[in-house]
C-alpha cells in the first residue's frame, strides 16, 4: 500500500512543485514567459489585437483599409524592438499579478491584459513617420482576456491546494516509496515495482499534458489565434512536461538496474553451490572435494578383505567392534 500510494503521489507531486514555484512566484513566471516576445505568432497575434482596437476608434472613411495596413504594419515594425520586450513584460506580471489575485481573492471578473502601453507606441512611431489620422488614435486601455469568470470557478480551488501542497506532495511520495522498500520481504522486487510504478505515473502526466494541449486549442474562440495560444501554452508546461519525461528516464533506469543486479546475483549464487555439489561431491574426486571445501576427504573405514565403497555394513560393524 505504502508504494501503491508512492507512485500515485509522484504525478500530483510534479504538479504540485510546478504550480508552487514556476506559476505562483511572479519573476519565475515573467521569465518562463518573456521569450514569447520573439515568436512570430504571438507577435501577429498581439498586432491583430492593437490594430482592431484602434480601428474601431476611428473614422477613416473610404481610407479605412489604408490606415489599418499602416497600423498593422507599425505594430509588427513595434514587436521587434526592444521597447516590445520591455511592454511585454509588464503586460504579463500585470496579468499574472490579476490572475494571483483572482486566485486567491475569489474574484467573479476575467482577468485581461491591458495592451495600452502598446498603443502609446505605436501612435508615436505613426505620427512620427506622418501616417494618416495617427494623431486622432485615442490610447485606451486594449484589453486582452486571459482567463475568463467560469474558468476562475473552475480552477480556483484545485489550483489553490496544489499551491499550498508544493513541495510536501513529492516529499510523502518519496518517504511512502522509501518506508515501502524497508518493510518488503524481496526489496529488490519492491524497488523495481517502485520505479517502474513511478514511471507509469510520470508518463501518464506527460500524455495529460498532451491532451490538455488539444482540448484547450479545441475550445478557443475563433478569433483567438491558435498557433499563438498553442506557442504560450508550450511554455507555460515545458519545465512540467520535461520533469515527466526525466521521471520516466530515471524510473526504467532504476528498474533495468535492479533487474540486472537480480540477475548478477542469482547467476553468482548458483556458481558457489556448483563448485561445492558437483565436482566436489562425495561422489567425485578427492581433489575437486579438497578444493572446493579446503580440507581433505576423512577416511573411510574399510574391513580387511573388502574393497572400497562395496563393502557389507554386517562387515564394517565387525570391523567397528574388533
């Protein structure tokens, strides 16, 4: 029971240690997020969100499809500049901080991305290269919906335990598997259920992970862009998904290596007992016996008159009494 319970927490343990310290802690989420500010979609995803919201704010007339090309066209020339990383940044511990909150507080709102900051900078770049109705722009507050109201509901609570559980869920495991091993008559057997048990769990949270890639792309919206939702989900589980394929590696390793070490030491055992029964047996030479048991074979009584191991026991017990 304690390595059944072992290898079931392995799985919620890496789940655990993930939510605690990679999405609660703000840098370490900031960080696993900044490198998105260089993907291609996420780039043409955040210039499509900018430029229909400041399309919507102006009147460009029969030159709408112009304005918006130089707008769309501003915004892509913003998201290679090192300003974009900057804004990005914020953006997202804004949004994390939101989310946090959310979380915690029992908020009913959505928590959004304000893209505003953006805006701000690509009006200056558009009004700076003389492009039409730059200056009629109106910075707003560009907001980007992350998690909705329902979504909130949904994972408030089971994300908060896994929170607050962090490093004690892999903890248990390891103390369960450990006393599991010490009260095992066949410890060897009990380290490869162990191990191949630890593995099964691993790889079945890598193929969750897989799964719940395909189910989140499925029920986006069709105005959200896949690739570029599909890009922030790979990172926000790439450290989750690469723990689980490190627990599958370590886990077969172990087992391979218990079962080998089983193999070395049966195969050794049975070459002592053969040295000391076959060859040395009573059966066989005195030399192989005085060598496999290092001290010579004791005399056999023998009557007079008899050979060898064919004597008559009636004799011998004559031979024992004179």
């Amino acid at each position: 029971m304690l390595l059944v319970l072992a290898c079931l927490l392995v799985p919620l343990g890496t789940v655990s240690t993930w939510a605690k310290y990679e999405i609660e802690d703000t840098d370490a989420y900031v960080a696993t997020m900044a490198p998105l500010a260089a993907d291609p979609d996420v780039r043409a995803s955040v210039a499509d969100a900018v430029t229909d919201s400041v399309m919507k704010e102006i009147d460009a007339g029969p030159l709408r499809a112009t304005v918006a090309s130089f707008v769309r066209d501003a915004v892509h020339s913003f998201t290679e500049t090192g300003a974009f990383q900057t804004a990005w940044n914020a953006a997202n511990r804004a949004a994390h901080d939101a989310v946090q909150a959310a979380l915690t507080h029992d908020s009913d709102g959505a928590v959004t991305i304000d893209l505003a900051p953006i805006t701000e900078q690509v009006k200056r770049q558009l009004i700076e290269e003389g492009t039409p109705f730059a200056g009629r722009i109106p910075v707003r507050h560009t907001e980007v919906t992350v998690m909705k109201a329902q979504d909130l509901s949904h994972f408030r609570k089971g994300f908060r335990m896994l929170q607050v559980a962090g490093l004690w869920l892999p903890a248990a495991a390891v103390l369960l598997a450990v006393g599991g091993i010490l009260l095992a008559v066949r410890r060897r057997r009990a380290v490869t259920a162990t191990a191949l048990g630890a593995a099964v769990g691993a790889a079945v949270l890598a193929a969750a992970i897989a799964a719940g890639r395909a189910l989140t792309l499925d029920d986006l919206p069709p105005d959200v862009s896949r690739a570029a939702a599909g890009a922030v989900y790979d990172a926000l589980t790439d450290t989750l998904r690469t723990a689980s394929w490190v627990i599958v590696g370590v886990g077969l390793a172990v087992a391979l290596g218990a079962w080998v070490w089983g193999r070395v030491s049966r195969s050794g055992g049975a070459g002592v007992v053969e040295g000391v029964s076959g060859e040395g047996s009573p059966g066989g030479s005195e030399g192989s016996y005085e060598a496999a048991l290092g001290t010579p074979r004791p005399a056999r009584p023998t009557p007079e008159g008899a050979s060898g191991s064919g004597a008559d026991l009636t004799t011998i017990d004559s031979v024992d009494e004179r």
